[in-house]
C-alpha cells in the first residue's frame, strides 16, 4: 500500500536484531526538523545576556564603523532595548533569511562580539522538531495494526 512507502522505507533501515516493538518505539521516537517559529526579543536578549555578549553588542553598536555590520549592529541593539518590540518573523521564510543575512553581517566584524556559532545559536531560537509520522503526512503514531496493513512488517 502506497500509504506506507515511507514506513517500509524507514523499517528497512532499522537493526535487523531489535524486536518489533523496539522498531516499532524507535519509529515513534524519531523527530525531524519542523517549522520555525517566531522568535521574542526577550529570547535574543536571553541568550546574548547569558552568554557573555550583550554588553559587547550594545557597545559596538553605540559607536559603529559605517558599514553592513555596524548599521544592523545599531538596528539590533535598539530593537533590544525597545520595551514593546514585536517578536522576529522567523516563522517566514523571507524574514528568516534577511535576519540570517543581518545576524552574519555583524558576525563577519570580529569586533562585533558576535561570532558565527552565535549566529548558529540565536537562529536555532526559531527551530522547532516534529515526530517523523507526521512529517510523513500519517496522522498518529503507528502501531501493531499499521504494520500489519503496511505489508506485515509485524
């Protein structure tokens, strides 16, 4: 049955010594990446705070050199300190990709702060994970019966 391609796919790739139900719980368990989300300033701010780079942001951007990096620089650092500052777009593709574009900028400026895993980390805010069935389309996790009409995987 068509419906199951992907189910036989991903049986197929499963330790030949596990026992149904292990395959059947290892199937379960796995995640992909999902949709992003949309990321709160607060969050951003968290993880700068957190990890050391805040106040190195803040005064790059009081004195910035007039180029990409020092121009998002300020951007950033006065989005972060606005009270009421709308959350980052990263649920849209496009705006994922522009915020990519300004966090990498000022990344490429050593003396910035930012460095490229940070750029990593702060992105990583949008990710989210989804189980691989649905993914796939199926609308539950599988059990004993969709092995067995998958073509007796069981």
């Amino acid at each position: 049955m068509a419906y199951y391609d992907a189910l036989k796919a991903l049986w197929a790739t499963l330790p030949a010594g596990d026992t149904t139900a292990q395959k059947l719980a290892a199937v379960n368990a796995v995640t992909v990446a999902g949709p992003n989300v949309d990321v709160a300033v607060s969050s951003v701010v968290g993880y700068l705070a957190l990890n050391g780079k805040l106040a190195g942001l803040q005064k790059y951007a009081g004195n910035p050199p007039a180029t990409e990096a020092g121009l998002a620089a300020a951007e950033l650092a006065s989005l972060l300190m606005c009270p009421n500052a709308p959350v980052f777009g990263t649920s849209s593709a496009e705006a994922y990709a522009t915020i990519h574009g300004f966090l990498a900028a000022i990344a490429g400026d050593a003396n910035s702060g930012l460095t490229s895993a940070d750029v990593v980390a702060l992105l990583a805010l949008a990710a989210t994970s989804v189980p691989w069935w649905q993914a796939q389309g199926y609308t539950s996790p599988f059990g004993a019966d969709d092995l067995i009409a998958a073509g007796g995987l069981a």
